[in-house]
C-alpha cells in the first residue's frame, strides 16, 4: 500500500500582518509553477532538465490585526472615501486581494487559512474545490456542537442559533490550477467590524462566531489544528506541521 500523502500545514502564532501570509503564499504559488513549466529546449538534439517537483499542499492558518481586503472584482473601484471608511481612523488596514468575493473582514480571532494546492491532482474542479472548502469548514463547526451550511450565497452559514448568519467567508483565486487564498472562520471575532461593510453585496445579512453561537472560549490555534485535520483526511493524507523556516527554505 503506497504511503498516505501529506498536507503540510504551517500556523503563523500571534496577529500576522496579512502581507505575510500573502508573501508565504506566493512563494509557494511560484514553486508550484514551476514545477509545471520546463525549460526551453536550446537544442533538437538536447532534452531539457526536468521540472521541479511541486511542494505538497500546504495549509497556512494564522489571524491578523484588523483588516479588511477586497476580491479582484472590486480592485480600483473602491472610491477613497469608501477605503477611508473601511480603515477606521487607522484602526484597520486595507488590502486589495486577487481572490473571489467581495469585501471581507479579517481580524483577531478569526481563523484566516490559505490551502495551496494543484486541483488537477487532487481530482477537483473550481466549483468542487470551493465545495470542499465549504464542508471541510461545516464538519469543523459540527465538531463544536455548530451546525452550519451551505446556501446560494458564498461561504458558510448557521442553521442553530442565530439562524441565517455567515460564519466563515470562502474565496479562492486560481493560476493554471493552482489555489490560493480559502476561508476566514469567525471564532471569537468582534463582529462589530462586520457593520462597516455589506457581506456578499446582500443588505441585511449579519455575521456570527462561534461565540456568538455559545462556544466560548476557543482559540484560533485549536480551531486552526482541527481544520487541518479535516482537510488532510478530505485529501485522504494525513497532517505534517512544519515551520516557516522550512517553507521559505525551498527552492524552485
């Protein structure tokens, strides 16, 4: 029996500034490139070298400070006033982001994770894909006694509790089957930073935590470990924590 694949999964202690993560997982976007790409040929008569073999996929789980970032359908066209709006006197930060979706909060005690990994080897589609992120986050919240789901709208919702609430945002960006980016899971987020913008464009919807929900006292770093776990054993792999050293330590 062929030994189990792995998901490597790499959590970033403390509040993250969110250009860290971002920069981590571009470095791996790159490696996974070019593993897909061979060097030219200079020469019929010369075989070229053969790619690099691709990372494994890796998870990265981290939170940051308070941020907000929009999806790549809304890069340019948020007016200043709107950014201002959003950053909060310099309370928040702002980030345009190449994932899908629209505005989005980020911040202490959500549990921000970006799965990258190559959809083709994995058997995925884009719209499969997004739905594994969907019930790896569902069978996490099922784990603490939540019972979440999936609607027409983007992300995961409550179903107990405060009732038609988003828990968890998903958006994903792909290059030439690679993801990046994933799911921002509300455990003891303050949900007050929710108010200053719409989520997914629908008026009237709210946010939720697990909190919110009776779940006290949870950290991001446990809820971050259980999330790895579902998602390796959705990968039918089991789980390798590694450091940040390591990560950076590859080579293309």
């Amino acid at each position: 029996m062929p030994p189990p694949s792995q998901l490597r999964h790499l959590h970033l202690p403390g509040l993250t500034p969110y250009t860290h993560p971002v920069n981590i997982q571009t470095h791996l976007l790159s490696l996974h490139l070019s593993s897909l790409t061979s060097s030219q040929n200079p020469s019929p008569s010369i075989s070229p070298p053969p790619p690099p073999p691709p990372p494994p996929p890796t998870l990265l789980t981290f939170q940051t400070p308070p941020t907000y970032t929009c999806g790549r359908r809304e890069i340019a066209r948020l007016t200043p006033s709107q950014i201002t709006h959003l950053r909060a006197n310099n309370a928040a930060s702002f980030h345009e982001s190449l994932r899908g979706g629209q505005t989005t909060f980020h911040g202490p005690g959500q549990l921000t994770a970006f799965l990258i990994l190559n959809l083709k080897t994995h058997g995925f589609t884009s719209r499969s894909y997004v739905q594994f992120l969907e019930t790896s986050v569902i069978a996490v919240l099922a784990r603490y006694g939540i019972v979440g789901t999936r609607t027409e709208n983007p992300g995961v919702w409550t179903t107990t509790g405060h009732e038609g609430r988003k828990i968890a945002s998903v958006g994903v960006h792909l290059r030439r089957y690679i993801t990046g980016f994933g799911v921002g899971v509300n455990v003891g987020t303050e949900l007050g930073w929710f108010e200053r913008i719409v989520m997914c464009g629908l008026p009237g919807k709210r946010a939720t935590s697990f909190e919110e929900e009776g779940v006290k006292g949870k950290s991001v770093d446990e809820v971050g470990r259980v999330f790895a776990g579902v998602v390796a054993e959705g990968l039918e792999g089991e789980v390798r924590t590694v450091t940040e050293e390591e990560v950076w330590g590859e080579k293309g």
